[in-house]
C-alpha cells in the first residue's frame, strides 16, 4: 500500500503539489489523472525520493522509499524508460540493477521474455525504439517481482497489441492481490484499465473514488429516442410526466433519469413504432473534462486566435536561476510542477 499525508511541494512561488493525502490500495489498478501541471510526476517522484516534499509524508509499506533495504523487491516503478543506460544492452541494463538489489540473475532473463525483448535482448538499448524503451522500462520495474508497482504512461511508444499486453498485465497482477497505480493522459485506455481513480489539479486532490462513481457523478447519461411519430410519442411521455428534450433538426429525443426499459413499454403499450432507443453511457473523457475544467493550466488557442499572451524571450532567460537552462527547454514545466 502506499499512503501519501499532506504532502506538498513548492518550486519558489509555485505550488506544484498541495496538501495531498489518500491511499493507494492492492488488489485494483488505480489511475492517476489530471491535466498538464497538475502535479503527477512530481508526486510520482516524491513517491520514490527523487524530490523531496516542502511538507508531508509518504510511506510505502509503512516505510519512506530511502529505507527499504531492497526497494525494487517493495516497489517497481516506470517513470522515464530513457533513464536506462543507452551504451549497455538490454540484459546488461537489468543485471546491474539485479545486482545492486540481491536479485537472482536468471530473473533478468525471466521479465525480458515476459516484455517481449528476448530477441534484443544482447542489443545496446539505445538503438530501441520508443516502443522497446518502454518495454524495457517495464521489464526494469517487473525486475524484483514487487507487491507495488507505478507507471508513468505506460503505453507512450506501444503498438495496439502493446498497448493490449500491458492493460492485460496490470489487471492479472491487481487480480494477485498487487498495488497497481498507473499514470495516463489516455482517457479510452484509462477506462479499460483503471478500478480506481485518484484525479488532482493544480496541486489539490479532486476526486478519490471508484471508476464507476466518478464517471456517475461528473457527467451526464441520458436514453435517445427516435420515432416517425414524434408528436404522438412527446405527447404520451408528456402524460407519463417524463420530460424530454428535443435536439433540433434531427428528430431525436433525449431524456434524463428514466430506465431505457420503461421508455421502450412506454412506446409498445401506445403502439409507437421507435426507430431508436439508446441509452447513451457518458465516458471518461466527458466526466474528466468537468471535473478538471477549472484547473487546466495550459490552455491551447486556435491560430490567430487574438489575447495571447507573448512567448518567453531574452529578459525571461535573464531572470532565471543561473543553473537552470533557457526556456524552452524544459526548465518551464520544472518550474510549473512537471505533469
């Protein structure tokens, strides 16, 4: 289990992360969401001490990251698949790693067939592609057979077949009993994946619930009908006071808080022929969209676009910390708290 309380994290001015506290159960894949510079990957790496939090806490197993005698045999974690050495193969990348940590050295041998790269398996990782970098970085966070593993967007570089590989895999080690928390702007893929859902913005914690009741509650379902006797049909739903909503110049009507199933006897006790009857399931997407819409701090424009604000220039460059590099760089997602 990992539990977070109150942790924080501050960039000067800026608050990356912001009091956050909830708690990352085994047994389902919990998904880990909010909009570019919400906070993920600063919290993600507060998780594994590779920044420190401004205030608060995290425990994995009841213990801080930094004091686990073998951490990747507690916890796997994929941040950035490019952190692997790219003049050592893929083998040699995750023997030193089983080395450092007291694994069994047939293992490296065991999770390079379980990702797939057997075949590359002697090849220098930086002639992968992103694909196979990220299949490594995997394989680099299967290494320790952990009860607890973290992905940072799994399935960037992935082929369809990829991408189904390691949805399978994640839900087969939750099913273990295993501590699965995962990170993705992949909304369709999210909502195949994820039991679970912790969404922040802006540093603050929003929701922390299921799959399920998110969705419920931060979006709109509703039943579309559809009749050539569209008259006929409003004026009996009117008599059964159900209230419908008629979408212009396409016949259909729509109609919230009442079951598909008692529309459609509705219509065949009053013989009303339906050229539709649908439930319409609002997605992830939809619900993650209201949810978040008052905390996305990158807003995109349409070119031409009037207001926008001018980009970095010199006299910003000047006024950066004389380590940091240029704008443009990346120095600007640093400071704004990374994802």
């Amino acid at each position: 289990m990992i539990e977070l309380e109150g942790l924080t994290k501050r960039f000067g001015a800026k608050t990356a992360v912001d009091h956050l506290s909830f708690q990352v159960r085994p047994g389902v894949v919990t998904g880990f969401l909010g909009p570019n510079g919400a906070g993920k990957s600063t919290t993600m790496r507060m998780m594994l001490d590779l920044d420190n939090p401004t205030s608060g806490t995290v425990r994995i197993d009841g213990k801080h990251y930094r004091d686990l005698p073998e951490p990747l045999k507690h916890i796997g974690a994929l941040l950035d698949a490019k952190a692997m050495n790219g003049g050592r193969s893929a083998y040699n990348n995750l023997l030193c790693l089983a080395q450092s940590n007291r694994i069994p050295e047939r293992r490296v041998a065991e999770v390079l067939d379980l990702v797939g790269l057997t075949a590359v398996a002697k090849k220098k990782s930086k002639g992968f592609s992103l694909g196979m970098g990220q299949r490594l970085g995997i394989a680099s966070a299967l290494l320790g057979d952990p009860e607890i593993l973290m992905f940072d967007e799994p399935v960037n570089g992935l082929d369809p077949e990829g991408i189904l590989w390691i949805r399978n895999l994640m839900k087969g080690l939750a099913a273990e009993g295993r501590t699965i928390f995962v990170s993705s702007h992949l909304m369709s893929e999210m909502a195949l994946t994820a039991d679970h859902l912790i969404v922040i913005g802006q540093g603050k914690l929003l929701a922390d619930m299921s799959m399920a009741d998110f969705i419920h509650k931060n979006s709109r379902s509703y039943v579309r009908l559809r009749s050539p006797q569209q008259e006929r049909l409003k004026d009996v739903l009117h008599e059964a006071g159900i209230d419908a909503i008629s979408v212009p110049a396409t016949g259909v009507l729509e109609i919230d808080g009442v079951a598909v199933e008692r529309l459609g006897e509705l219509a065949a006790q009053h013989q009303i022929v339906l050229h539709e009857l649908s439930p319409q399931r609002a997605s992830l997407e939809e619900a993650f969209m209201r949810m978040t819409a008052d905390s996305v701090e990158y807003h995109a424009h349409a070119p031409g676009e009037p207001g926008l604000p001018p980009g970095p220039g010199p006299a910003d460059n000047a006024a950066r910390p004389a380590d940091a590099p240029a704008w443009g760089t990346g120095y600007e997602a640093t400071r704004k708290g990374g994802q």
